[in-house]
C-alpha cells in the first residue's frame, strides 16, 4: 500500500506554518539545529553535490556582525530572532564530490565550467535550503527566511575569500502567534501548473 | 506543547525516501498533483511572489517534444516515467505582487530591476520546487529531480516568449526500489554548518 503524511505533519511544515516575524524569548537548543539538518542533508541535489553551508548567528557579536547588512525592514526581527542562519552557495563543492560521488569522475564536469558550477551551487544550495526551512518545522520550530540584505557584506564578514557566498536567510526560534497577520493567498494550480 | 512530526512521515518526506530512475507503470493520477500543489504551494516565498510556473509532461506528444533536450544519461529514465514536471521561473511574476501581496507597492521593487527580478524568480521557484517535491513524497509518490537537459530548447518548446525560463526537472511517478543503487553519503552538521 502507498505510504502517506499524516495530515497534522502536513499542517506542520505546509499548511498551518507561518513566517515569522516577532519572536518568543525560548531558546533554541542547539540539539535541534542538528536534528533539522539530519533531516534536510537527506533531500536530493544534483550528484549529492550537496554545496549548502549554514552559519548559525547566534550570539550577540554575531548578531552585531550581521546587523550593518540587514535591510531596514529586516533590522529588528533578525536581532531579536534567537537564531539567524545564512543559508550559503559553496562554489568549490565539486571538490567533495570524489567522496559524495565516486561512481564518476563528476569532479572534472565543474573544476573547469565556472558558469556550471556557480549556477550548481545556486540551485543546489537553494534547493537545500528549502528542505531545511522545512525540517526546521518539523522540529517543531519557527521560521522567518528572508533575502533582504546586503550579500556582500555578510559575505566579507562571515565568508572571507571569496568561495562561498550567501543565498538567504533564515530567523529561527518560537514564533509569537499574536503578532502574525493573516495569510496571503496563494495560487491555485489553474494558476500556476498545467498539463501537457 | 510544542508540536511535532511524526517519525513515519519525517521518514517519508527526507531519510527513506530516494532518488528514482526506474518506474513502474502505474499511473499518476491528476488528483495527487493537485495535492501536492495545494501543499507546496504553502511555503513561503519572498513577498509572497510565488514565481514558480510548472509544466507538467505527459502525453506521449509532450514527451516527445521534452525528448531532444534530455542529456543522454536522462532520456530513457525521463521518456519512462508517468509524468515529467517542468519546473520553471516567471520572470513577471511580479505582475501578481498586486494581489499577492497588497501590503506595499512590492510590484514597483522589480519592475525596473530586471537583476533583482531575475534572481528573486530564480530563488523562489527554487524554494517552491523544493516544496514541491517534498509534498510529491507526502502523498505517496516517488520523484526523480535532475538538471541535465538543454533548458533553451525547453524553453523554446513550452515557454515560448523569452518570459518563464525553466529551472530544473523532477521525474514523477511510482518508483521500482529494484532499481536503485546504494544511498550516497551526507554531509555531516560540523562539514556543512558551523554555529557562531
């Protein structure tokens, strides 16, 4: 027999989870951020590439070192957020893939093809980034990504060298449901999808 | 009390689940589809901009137009499965900011910003069809999620206009575990991840 989601994990991660923008002060215990990357390191990228990197922003001088890239909008929930995570493109991932993938020499396809790597690491990464927001929810936490801020700045400040790059960003912790507004709509399939 | 999900569902959303190349022939019907979509369609994108845009192959017509643009390790995994999905960017999604989101005038933001348009579609249909995919899991079927194929020639054939670019390919149907090879390995929390 085919295999199901029960109806209230998918009211957890899609259909009653919301972004979040003001925040409880709960804590969020370490042991979850792992426990939420166990699970999203299973989704699927292109040959395992898997080329996402997260900084956890956790501590008040990390947040300090985020705040001069947030965009206005952004400033307050992201300081107040218990945990931001950037969400980053590894554009040297290709140099894992002898391990992740070693049924091909699928390292030699992107060492050579910067434009193929980049746009790899981009989707990937994104891709990556979409399942863990989604077993951040699974955990049982909130989230509030964003892309609202200053790449180049949190790249200089938390990754030097230009390797890797930011994506997005992440607020994590314990929602305050009585600062949510209401949902916005969203498309229906007629909409969006169509069968050919 | 903090909610969770279940482990029967976590397993099939991220660790059970794989990547299929071989299908059974059992069908995929339209209502799952529109399941999956009603799910995926939950999770948040910027501003509400929800730029994803999917075709969804599968006539033999269809199939035979996506076939010349399949790389040769992609074709005959691609032209068996039930349904392929197109997974694609609206480069005007902003056009539906309007109703999307009537909070700002967010339409104004991307108009005339075509590098700012063409990166927030990009992102976002990828987030979407990362939330896609995993919804495809939760109500039972199997994906098979690629990037190898020429995307100006899909382009050509089913987006015609030059305005919605595709992005990447999932492969959808009931998959034949006989088929599948050994897991590759994940990264680990302290290789991708650090806290800070």
């Amino acid at each position: 027999m085919t295999q199901v989601a029960d109806e209230r994990s998918l009211d957890l991660l899609f259909r009653q989870a919301r972004t979040h923008s003001g925040w409880t002060d709960r804590p969020v215990p370490e042991s979850l951020l792992r426990q939420a990357w166990d699970l999203a390191r299973m989704g699927p990228t292109s040959v395992n590439c898997q080329p996402v990197r997260i900084v956890f922003v956790r501590s008040p001088a990390a947040k300090e070192r985020l705040k001069p890239a947030l965009a206005p909008g952004n400033l307050d929930k992201t300081m107040a957020a218990p945990v931001t995570a950037i969400i980053a493109d590894d554009g040297a991932f290709f140099e894992k893939l002898p391990s992740l993938f070693p049924h091909a020499d699928a390292r030699a396809w992107f060492v050579n093809n910067a434009a193929l790597a980049a746009s790899t690491a981009h989707r990937n990464s994104t891709l990556q980034g979409a399942y863990f927001l989604l077993a951040l929810r699974a955990v049982g936490l909130d989230c509030g990504p964003m892309s609202g801020f200053d790449q180049a700045k949190v790249d200089a400040e938390f990754f030097p060298g230009g390797v890797v790059k930011s994506n997005f960003l992440i607020n994590i912790g314990y929602g305050d449901p009585a600062t949510l507004h209401p949902r916005g709509p969203r498309l229906d399939f007629d909409e969006a999808c169509r069968i050919e």
